[in-house]
C-alpha cells in the first residue's frame, strides 16, 4: 500500500537543479529524499487514479524537487554502471554498479580525471587523450556510443565495455557529461578500414610527439609557442593565436600566425592587450578563460550582439580572417589553472573541425599549458636568485680619485643563474680591496654559497689587512670545508696600494680564476698572469703566490669572470685575445661605456653562463707641487705572521 508523502520538516527555500546529489554516501536513502523526516512520492501518488479506477500511464513529476528524488532512487538501482562528470571532466558521481564493476570506491574517484582514471587502451596504458573516444565525446557534447572500451579496474585488471556518453545541463547550462556502461564480451568492427585508421592515427601521434619535443626543448615561454604555432599551422589548421593571462589575470594576445601563399605570416596587428575576461560572458573564448573544456566555434557564434569587449574582440578576429571553423582549448598548468588558450581556426581550408580533431587541439593545449606553467615557474625562480644575487653585490665607492664601475648580466636565453660575483671596500690601512669570484653552481644554492664566501673573505681580509693577499685566500680556503656549504670556487683578491695621487700598484694572488686585465691610456694591453694559484675547495695544502705591478695613471683594470671569455665551441685563448683587441679600442671611452660596450662585444654568441665584471681607472698622476699623503697599505700587520 503506497504511502502519503509526508512533510514533517520546512520545505527548501530554493529547489535543486535536477540531477543525484554528490554529497551523500551511495545507498543513502535509497527509498527516501536524503532529508530527515521527507520521504519521496510515490508514482501512484503523482498520477491517481482515475474514476473509473484504472491508472494512468506514468509522468515524470513536474515538480523539480520530486523529480530529482525520484532519480536518487534509481540511479542506485540501475543494473549499469552510471558516473557523472563536471565541465572540467572529474568526476562528481558513481552509483553502486559502477564501484562494483570497476572494483573501485567512490572515494576513490570522485574529484579525479576521468581519463587519468579510467580510460585505457588493450594493453592497459593511459589512452592518448587526442585518441580518446570518450574524451572526444566530452569536448563534442551530445551523445555517441562507443562499443570498445576499455577502463582500469581498481586491482590492475582492465574492465571491456559498451558505453554511452551523454551530455546533461542544468538550468539550461552545459555542465558536464553521464556515462552509462556495462561489460562486453567482444569488440565490433571498426565502420571503416583499418588501413585508414592507422594512417589518420600515426599523423595525430606524430603532431602530439612533435609538439611535446618542441614545448619541452626549451623554457623560454616566448620560444615554445613560437614553435607550437608553427607546428599546428598548416598541418592542422591554417590561422593559430594564443592568449595568455599574466600573474595580474591580464589577457594578452602574444601569437597570431597565418598559413599564407606558402609561408607562416605573423600578423602583429592582431596581437596586444585584450580586454579583461567577463565572467558573465557566455561567449567561447571567455568560457574556456573561466575554466570551461575546448569548444568548437563557428562564425554564427558571434551573430548576435558581443556580451563583453572581448566577445567584440573574437567577433573582429573571426570577420578579419575569414576563419569559418575554429577550435579554442584552455592552457592549464599543473594545479589546473587556466592560464590562457590556444585558438586554431580554419579560412582557406574548407573542412570544418570535427570531434577527433577537437579531442586533439585539447591534448595540444593541455601540454602547451603545462609548458607555459614550467616556463613561468623556472623565471620566477631565475628572477629571484638574480634579485637576490643584486642585492648581495655591493654598492660602488668614491674613492679619492679613482673610477670604479661594476656589472653583473644573468645568463642569457633565460638559462640557469650562477655564483659570479664581485666585492670591494676599504680596509683598516685606507686601501681599496678588489675581489672577482665565482662558485661552481648554476642554481639559487650557488648564489648561497657566493654569499657565504662574500662574507668570509670580508672578514679575513679585514683582521689580516696588512698581510699579503695570498694569505687571506689560503685562510678562506681552509675553512671552507668547515664553515661553508661551497664546494669549489675560483677568484681575484687584490690591494690597490699607493698614495693618494699616486703612484698606485696593485697586489694580488688569483685562486684559479682568469688573470686581471690591464689596459693603458694609449691602448696597450696585458694580461696579469703572475699570482697563479689553485681553486678553492680542492683539497690540497698549498701556498699561494702573490703578485705586484706597477698602474699607470689613466690605465684601466679589469676583473672578469668567465662568461666574458669562454665559449663551448672555441678555445679560451680565443675569448681572451678577443678580450684584449675590445678592450684595447675602448681604452679612452668613459668607464661605464668602456664596460658596457665590452661585455657586447666580446662577450661568446653561444655563452651560457653569468658574467660579473668590476673596472678601475686610474687617475692622472698628481699636478707637480702637490704635497703626497704617505703611502698606504706599505707596512705589515703583526697579526698576518
């Protein structure tokens, strides 16, 4: 006997959408709504019968609430298995037959991938996303069957199956996909030959291999989707445009390629700033910036009037380059934002996109994402250790008349920052301290270990300031196992000594790292090579020699580090003599052009590495008559013995 529905308990203030509830256990209440004290109509109660005592055929409740009871009640029930999945294709539901097939939980499933989950192919590896049928199904909405499926079973074993994918919308908004499956006990024929197949599928793999060798190949952002657009035009489509939005949520139109007459056109005009992303658009590009899945746009799609300045922007694209079938997908990163989308559009080509090509703009996208992500990640990373490296190098200082200019330049193409570094201060005698170093390493540790040894080396050289400089050096370096992280490292420390007006020489010793350059006012040049003396951190008792040399007035010197000099492909004697000829023709150039234009010109093409460079000029000697200050940094320090 059918119960009357009861209604001990308010009624909700606002009906839910249609649909299973995905926040109670699977089997809760299966005979009632999931409400305390509410228990679900019954047919006969929604259809009663007639006066003459026969029933009516069955309708669905019209009441939203009654409706959705009702499917609560037989979901559970289906001898199928049932999931369901949101518009970024994770999961949200799974009924009872479907963890009893899959040998899997809903704990287990809910909130994950679909695809990474589930989809495979008869071997048992992750489908290719671009191959994916049930994927294809999701981007294309509506409804397809797919009769051979396979899907990963919780224990490691592969479940075949017959399915059918079908897209459901609440409130008259897409919003995801239901899968209905069940086992099978064979597969059906492909509808057309395996010939073809074969041919279409070898060409998508090889357009998804290429893509990736080309994204991963390189982490400058600007670079990988050069390439990426080069790779899909023509072979996909023949417009491509990328839009990316910065750490600010700024859209930016940075790539507009266009197949033309043979050749791959940048069209710059079309590139720039873009309007900012409304989140009341329901125009394609707009929703695929908010997180919606790829979509196919066609140019009625922008018939009626723009909802928001950017759906005005797309509408200009699609009239200025006659594309009449386009393709838009998300570029996610790692944690799934969206981080801007890649359009590939069709004009000269007279086929439309279909479903497995949508399937495969999607995988593209989705590894240009996550290429983009790594990118950005990696000069976050380079932008901080540089930072960082800038505010360790000290300030320039006025010192009677001598000139003093620095600079440091990160590694180009956006390659690893390294441990180069430069220092100079005064010490307790009143002479200019010099110092040019660099710690092995590539990476933020390098910085670290430059900074240790900065600070070391500072403080030997300021307790043994009038002893020798290699005595200073052979301090430094016989802590270094015992109070730094560094491991090996080369440098220059040097004393500019001398009286105010001059004459000045400067006494050094060099720990492996390249010899000081000297260079005259009339342009002669001369390598430092005496003070030659092992690296750091290797080891090994030893004494290293120092070195004295006269500096003549208006001569300039130069301490550099490797990056200036070496390259991979040609030997350091060549970097070192190119070194010297710039050098010599800059001679009477202010010092900072001098240094600027030195690193431009002789710095290697084909350099990978940091470059820090420190520069000191000289002084005309005295006017006759003028009184000299006694000579500083001449006589020893009892404690350096």
């Amino acid at each position: 006997m059918a119960h009357p529905a009861r209604h001990e308990g308010p009624p909700r203030e606002e009906p839910r959408p249609p649909g299973p509830r995905h926040d109670e256990p699977h089997g809760a209440h299966p005979h009632g709504t999931g409400e305390p004290g509410r228990t679900a109509p019954e047919p006969n109660q929604a259809n009663p019968p007639n006066a003459n005592g026969t029933t009516p055929p069955f309708r669905l409740p019209l009441n939203p609430d009654e409706r959705d009871l009702l499917l609560q009640r037989i979901l559970p029930s289906l001898d199928a298995g049932v999931y369901v999945l949101d518009r970024q294709a994770r999961l949200v539901y799974i009924n009872p037959r479907g963890e009893q097939l899959l040998r899997r939980t809903a704990a287990d499933l809910v909130g994950h991938d679909a695809h990474d989950q589930l989809h495979r192919t008869a071997d048992g590896t992750l489908a290719q996303r671009s191959e994916c049928r049930l994927l294809r199904a999701f981007l294309a909405g509506g409804t397809t069957h797919a009769d051979s499926e396979w899907f990963a079973r919780g224990d490691g074993s592969l479940l075949p199956v017959r399915c059918v994918s079908s897209a459901y919308a609440i409130d008259d908004e897409p919003a995801g996909n239901i899968v209905v499956f069940s086992p099978r006990t064979s597969d059906e024929e492909p509808d057309r030959s395996h010939h073809t197949e074969l041919v279409d599928l070898t060409d998508r793999l090889a357009l998804v291999a290429e893509t990736t060798v080309a994204l991963t190949s390189t982490l400058d952002m600007d670079e990988s989707l050069r390439r990426l657009v080069r790779l899909v035009v023509p072979r996909l489509a023949d417009w491509a445009i990328v839009d990316l939005l910065d750490d600010n949520d700024e859209l930016r139109r940075v790539t507009v390629v266009h197949h033309e007459n043979g050749a791959i056109v940048n069209v710059t005009d079309l590139e720039g700033p873009l309007p900012p992303v409304a989140e009341h658009s329901r125009q394609p590009l707009s929703q695929v910036l908010l997180g919606a899945p790829t979509m196919l746009v066609e140019p009625e799609t922008y018939d009626t009037l723009p909802d928001s300045g950017i759906a005005a922007v797309q509408r200009d694209l699609f009239t200025s380059t006659g594309m009449h079938s386009a393709v838009i997908a998300p570029l996610r990163g790692h944690l799934h934002q969206v981080l801007g989308a890649l359009t590939v559009g069709r004009a000269a080509d007279a086929r439309t996109f279909g479903p497995t090509e949508l399937s495969l703009v999607d995988d593209i996208g989705r590894r240009a994402g996550l290429a983009v992500d790594n990118a950005r990640l990696y000069e976050r990373e380079r932008r901080s250790v540089e930072t960082m490296q800038r505010h360790l190098l000290p300030p320039m200082l006025e010192i009677d008349d001598l000139q003093m200019t620095a600079r440091y330049l990160a590694a180009p193409h956006a390659s690893e920052v390294g441990g180069d570094w430069y220092d100079l201060f005064i010490l307790p005698d009143g002479v200019t301290a010099l110092v040019i170093g660099d710690v092995i390493g590539h990476d933020l540790t390098a910085a670290a270990q430059m900074s240790q040894l900065r600070n070391i080396l500072r403080a030997y050289a300021w307790e043994y300031y009038g002893g020798p400089p290699s005595f200073v050096v052979d301090r430094l370096d016989w802590a270094l196992p015992h109070i730094t992280t560094a491991t090996l490292a080369t440098l220059v420390f040097a004393r500019v000594e001398g009286p105010e007006g001059g004459p000045w020489r400067l006494h050094w010793t060099s720990a492996g790292h390249p010899p000081p350059l000297l260079v005259t006012d009339d342009g002669k040049v001369s390598f430092l090579d005496g003070g030659q003396g092992l690296m750091l951190g290797i080891g090994m008792p030893t004494g290293r020699p120092n070195a004295i040399t006269p500096l003549p007035p208006r001569a300039t010197l130069v301490l550099y580090t490797d990056g200036l000099i070496e390259s991979p492909h040609e030997p350091i004697d060549r970097g070192m003599a190119d070194l010297a000829r710039h050098a010599a023709s800059l001679a009477r150039r202010p010092l900072g052009v001098f240094c600027d234009q030195l690193i431009a010109r002789a710095r290697p093409q084909d350099n990978e590495d940091d470059i820090a460079l420190l520069a000191l000029r000289l002084p005309a000697r005295h006017a006759p008559g003028e009184p000299e200050t006694a000579a500083r940094g001449t006589g020893p320090n009892p404690r350096a013995s």
